[in-house]
C-alpha cells in the first residue's frame, strides 16, 4: 500500500473557504479521479513561522501503478485548481510514502 501525501499551509484570511473547498470538492474529486482508497484529514499541531495553519492529507492506494497514473493524468491538474483559487495565502508540497508495516491494537 502507498500514501500519497498533501501538506498544505493555509492563510488564515482564506481558511474557511479553503477547509470548505477541500471537504466538499477537491478530496472527494482526488478519491475518485485518482482511485484512491480513502483519505485522511489532519491538522498540523506544530506553529508556523510563517504563519497560518496547516493541513496533511493523506490518500492511501493499493498499488504504485495506480500512483503513477494519477502522477501522470491529473496531479498537476489538481494541485494548480488550488493556487488558481487560493493564490500565494496557501502552499503545498507533495509527499509519497510506502506502507512497509501495518500496526494494530
């Protein structure tokens, strides 16, 4: 398994709108272009120098193919909707990660 990872920096001025867009838009449309498994929302605790507040969001997928797909057909696609939007008060990068072993209770 493979986690396809988002983190973003978001000004404050823009939060509200950003958060909305994310959770009504973009994530599910990122799960179903993308064929995604499931994703994970989570605030980063740490504060910025810079400022503003900060969001992972993790998408996991079964197979590096399907990654690589997405990589090719739609990433970049995706990513620039964001900054046309949301402009210089949001940055993100991208991480990818492979799952080696799962833990559990």
């Amino acid at each position: 398994m493979y986690i396809y990872n988002i983190t973003t920096n978001i000004d404050e001025s823009i939060h509200d709108s950003w958060f909305e867009w994310m959770q009504e838009h973009q994530i599910p449309r990122i799960i179903k272009i993308g064929n995604f498994n499931k994703a994970l929302m989570t605030q980063v605790l740490i504060k910025e120098e810079m400022g503003g507040i900060t969001y992972s969001i993790q998408f996991t997928v079964k197979t590096k193919e399907i990654l690589e797909k997405y990589f090719i057909e739609e990433e970049q696609k995706l990513l620039n909707e964001g900054q046309k939007l949301f402009g210089d008060k949001m940055g993100a990068f991208t991480t990818v990660m492979k799952v080696v072993k799962e833990f559990n209770k």
